[in-house]
C-alpha cells in the first residue's frame, strides 16, 4: 500500500530588512537641523560651514542627515513649519503687522462725576 501525503505549503510573508533604508531622525538631530538652517535665515552672510560649526559636526555627516530627513515628508514638514515660525517672529512686517492692544486716552478716560454733599 502507496500512501500519499500531501502537505499545502504557504509561504509566510518575511520581513525583509531593506538594505537601503534610512535610519530614522532622533528629535535632537532634527532640533539640530532647524537650528543650523534657522541660523543660515537669520544671517544671509553665514555659510554652511560657519553654521554647523557650534556642533561640531562635520559637513558630510551633517548632509547625510539632511538626506534622512528629506526621505520622510513629515520630518520635512516639521521643519518647514520651525522655519516659518521662526522667520515670522523675526520679521519686521510681521511685527508691524501685529494687532495693537487700545490704550486709553485722556479725552477717551470717563470723568466720574463727584456728588454734592448736603
């Protein structure tokens, strides 16, 4: 007697470490990112090179950093937004453009008005 044994192989889906993925951004590189480019707004003049020098991070670790956070739009996002802050609180018309808050005048200041004693 031929006994068949038929045994239904399904592969199982395995994760599969893509060798070309980035490593995320931590919060204190993207921190340091926006301050280096905050920097650069700030002062037209300064060069990459003067800026990323308080960090002491050299200039081909700091692009390689800049490539991280470009592949995730939401890091790009996040900055976009830091930068946009910053150079609204720093602009003169912006700060021109604030709503005032009324202070009164004299001539606006009602009198009270004294009551006769009898």
């Amino acid at each position: 007697m031929l006994v068949v044994l038929v045994t239904v192989f399904r592969p199982q889906a395995e994760e599969v470490e893509d060798s070309d993925a980035t490593p995320s951004v931590s919060e204190s590189e993207l921190q340091l990112y926006i301050k280096v480019y905050g920097a650069m707004q700030d002062n037209h003049d300064l060069t990459i090179d003067n800026a990323i020098a308080p960090y002491q991070i050299s200039l081909d670790d700091f692009r390689a950093l800049e490539r991280r956070i470009q592949s995730e739009p939401r890091m790009v996002e996040r900055v976009r937004q830091a930068l946009l802050q910053q150079a609204q609180a720093h602009s003169v018309f912006a700060q021109s453009m604030a709503t005032p808050s009324p202070v009164a005048t004299a001539a606006e200041t009602p009198k009270k008005k004294h009551k006769k004693k009898k």
